[in-house]
C-alpha cells in the first residue's frame, strides 16, 4: 500500500513538473552558436532532473510522516475505545448488581 501511495504521489509530481517546464517561457539563447544551446538544454535538463530527486524524495518523507500519523491517530482511538468498552462493562456490572441487590431487597418480606 505504501509503494502505490508513494508511485502516485511520484507520478503527480513528476507531472506537475513536467507541465511547469513545459509551460515555462524559454530563455533567450544565443541561437547563432549551437555548442552553447546544446549546453544550456542539458544544464536546463539536468537541473529539472534534479529537482524532480528532491521533490519525490521530499514527498516519500512526507507520504511516511502521513502514513505514520494515520497509524498512532489509529492506535489512540483502538486505546480510546478499549478504555470507553471497559468503563461501558464496569457501569453495566454495577448497575445490575444494584439491581439485584434492589430486587432482593424487595422480595425479602420486612420484620
């Protein structure tokens, strides 16, 4: 579950990085010299490529940090209703065993 979660969230970024580049206005270039756009085209490409690392690496942190929330957010509440079940069963119990003190005492003919 954690590898899908961590390819989607990969591929939308990989995505919106691509639209963004693709979307951006390009720079001026001296087009009289090839040698030089070919030297910006790969320093651009790189760049982009290593931009790309950083923010699936950052959204694989975050993707854990989420997923481990999710579990401690999940084990309190297992807590919180292990907790609430038992006093639940404790007023039940004392609540029958006043009952049944209270019906004994009605059944037990007065002196």
């Amino acid at each position: 579950m954690k590898r899908n979660l961590s390819a989607v969230v990969t591929m939308f970024l990989v995505l919106s990085l691509s639209a963004t580049v693709i979307a951006a206005d390009p720079p001026e270039r001296d087009t009289t010299n090839p040698a030089s756009v070919s030297a910006d085209i790969q320093k651009n490409a790189k760049a982009a490529k290593e931009k790309v690392k950083e923010e699936a690496k950052a959204a694989k942190v975050k993707a854990k940090e989420e997923a481990k929330a999710a579990k401690n957010r999940v084990r309190e509440e297992a807590k919180a209703n292990k907790v609430r079940v038992k006093t639940e069963e404790k007023a039940a119990k004392e609540k029958a065993k006043s009952e049944a003190a209270a019906a004994q005492k009605a059944t037990v003919p007065a002196n």
